[in-house]
C-alpha cells in the first residue's frame, strides 16, 4: 500500500510511515501515540455532554480572565497574539468552550468518588507551618537545642546567627508546607507533635535540622484548590483506565 503524504520539506515528502518510523527510531512514538488516544477519548467523552449548554456570561468572563492574565485587554494585542499562534478568534472561542465542558466532564466523572477519596488523600494535602534550623555539625545542633530548651537563647536569634538555609535571614521561616511531601523522618514527628514543639536534631540530606511547630492548617474540600487537584487526579485515573481498555491496531507499518 503507498504510504499517505505526511509533510513536505525543502519540496521533500515525508510519508505518513517515514513520520511513524522516526518516531519510534527516537523512542517516542509511544508518547506521540498516547496523546492522539487521549485527544480521541476526550474528543468522544465531550461529544456526549454536547447537551451541556456553556453559559454565554460563563464563556465571555472566561475569555475576559484569560486576557487580563496574558495581558492583552488591548484590541490590537490580542490580535497579533491570536496571528502569532495561528488561529482565528472562532477557534479560540472555540478552545475556551471546549476547556469549560472539561471542567464539567471533570466533575461529574470525579462527583461520585469524591468526598471518599478527598478522605483517604486529606493527610497529603494538611499542612503545617515550621521554622528551622540547619546546621552542618550534629554536636552544634545538639548545642543549640539545648539552649533553646533551657530558655537560654531565642529560636529565632540562633537561626539568624547559625542557620545554613536561605530562610535564616526571616528567622528560619518555612512557611506553610504539606506534610505529605516531609522526608518521612520528619512527617512521623509532626504527625505527633504540638504546637511549640522542637524537633530534632533529625539528619536530613548530610544536615541537621532543629524543627519548632508554629501551626497545623488542615485541609478542606471547600478549598478550590484541593478540590481541583483532587478532581483532576480523579480524572486523570479515570482516563488512564479508558485508554488501557482500548483495543488498538497499528495500520501503519
């Protein structure tokens, strides 16, 4: 059979079985196949919320937000914007209806799991608020421990004067940190400590590091943040198991 014309360079043909032979020659036909299956599913899976009517107030807001954030509220930016990408303002209209009826298929593929997983992957996203300090010398780190405990010397102060992090300069601030990414040396301490506690000296990555718990924020599913991710983790499992259940012929060799 004569392969179907694929791209036609400096005059050159490049069939379509020449594209698929680079493609595994460079190991990622398998990538390259993975999307066009998933474009497909996608492709199918809003074709049947079609039904789904996409407010118009809903689209133009969305269009207005996605221009504040590119910074193109100008008539005549967006428009070199919409040349430079090669698409018309019907195709990007188009894109932007597409992308709210994947926010709808989103949630009602994850609706039904939902609150069930947000409970098994809460630990992941609760979060806990430390300041430390990290120190090269674990006699140091004992040290100072000692002298925080004793009264003798302000937290802060020492992360200041002995810290080897970046975050000394705010007094060993962390911040807000999920406890589901600690090293697990760490993770297993916080989960048990209190509020004021001093943690350590624990070696993490040839340191040693003194921990205080300054606040546990726990995580809520009337978060849109955690409810988004979750949503979409739901999501992406979903799909993976459309694609795994599909029977796939290779037609060109």
């Amino acid at each position: 059979m004569e392969s179907i014309a694929f791209l036609k360079v400096n005059n050159q043909t490049i069939s379509l079985s020449q594209a698929v032979g680079y493609l595994k020659a460079s190991g990622k036909f398998g990538m390259f196949l993975a999307e066009i299956l998933r474009q497909h599913i996608l492709e199918h899976e809003l074709a049947e919320v079609e039904a789904i009517d996409i407010d118009t107030a809903e689209l133009e807001q969305t269009i207005v937000n996605f221009r504040l954030e590119k910074q193109l509220l100008d008539q005549n930016s967006f428009q070199n914007w919409l040349v430079k990408n090669g698409i018309s303002y019907g195709d990007f209209r188009q894109g932007i209806t597409n992308d709210l009826k994947l926010d709808k298929l989103k949630i009602k593929i994850s609706q039904p799991k939902l609150e069930a997983y947000y409970q098994q992957q809460k630990p992941l996203f609760d979060r806990v608020v430390l300041s430390r300090i990290i120190l090269g010398d674990r006699e140091l780190a004992d040290t100072l421990k000692a002298a925080i405990s004793s009264g003798k010397n302000q937290f802060e102060s020492l992360a200041r004067e002995y810290s080897v992090s970046d975050d000394r300069v705010v007094n060993g601030m962390m911040g807000p940190v999920s406890r589901g990414t600690l090293p697990d040396i760490l993770k297993n301490m916080v989960d048990i400590a209190k509020v004021g506690e001093i943690l350590g000296p624990l070696e993490i990555d040839g340191n040693y590091g003194l921990f205080r718990v300054e606040q546990f924020l726990d995580a809520s599913l009337d978060d849109p943040n955690v409810k988004q991710e979750l949503q979409n983790q739901l999501f992406e499992q979903w799909l993976q198991e459309k694609l795994q259940s599909l029977e796939i012929k290779l037609e060109v060799k």
